[in-house]
C-alpha cells in the first residue's frame, strides 16, 4: 500500500519549480551580461579592419592611377576624389562596413606630393601611403 502511495504522489509532479526556473533564467542571465559587449566588441574590431583593408586598396589603386596617368603629384587624383571615374581599377569602389565615406587628402608633407585616405566614420582613421606600415 505504502508503494503505491509514492508512486501516486511522484506521478503528480511532472515539471519543475518556480525556483528552478529562476535559477535557470538567472544564470542564463549573467552569461549573456558577460558575453554580450564581447561580442560587439570583436563586430567592431572586424569593422574597424575591414575599414583599414579597404583604405589600402584605395591607396593602392590611387597609386595606380598616378602612375598610369604620368602626373607628377596627386593634385588630380584629390581633386578627384574616390570615385570610379577617378580611379578606374575599381568597378565597384570599396566602402566602409560602418556606412562611413571614404575621402583623399594631402599627406604628411602639407603639399600634392603625398596623399591619405580618410574614413568619415568614428574611429576608424586615415591611412597614408608609405606612412602607415600597420
């Protein structure tokens, strides 16, 4: 008799407390506070190279464009600005994975003779040929 009394109160609890559903929620809780700014911090991190790797190409290919056009400086090409007419080795001209612009400016040397490449979003940078050897 006593058997089958247990067995009858052990049939009628099937799930699991309040308590361990909490316990559960709270745990799962404090994995996700931990993890998440991690995670958005290597998204960034990924942006910001991503970001760094176009400017380079567009260095590259302004480079290009003075070399293959005899100028003596990078007057034109700044003037010119990124664009696909200016710089003809790109069909699509690489863009920022934050949704920054890209733009081209004097160099360090404050005249034509050096250019860079800026990147409008935060803190992405600029990049300057032969300046940044990152």
């Amino acid at each position: 008799m006593e058997r089958q009394l247990s067995k009858l109160k052990m049939s009628q609890y099937h799930g699991f407390t309040l308590i361990e559903l909490l316990v559960v929620i709270l745990i799962l809780s404090i994995l996700m506070a931990i993890s998440t700014p991690r995670s958005l911090q290597a998204v960034a991190d990924s942006q910001r190279k991503s970001c760094r790797a176009n400017m380079q190409t567009i260095a590259n290919a302004v480079q290009s464009a003075r070399v293959r056009a005899g100028a003596l400086d990078y007057s034109t090409l700044i003037a010119g600005g990124v664009t696909a007419t200016s710089l003809t080795d790109f069909q699509h001209i690489p863009v920022c994975p934050a949704g920054g612009t890209f733009t081209l400016s004097m160099g360090h040397s404050g005249d034509n003779s050096t250019f860079k490449v800026s990147c409008s979003y935060g803190d992405h940078g600029t990049f300057e040929a032969g300046e940044d050897a990152r």
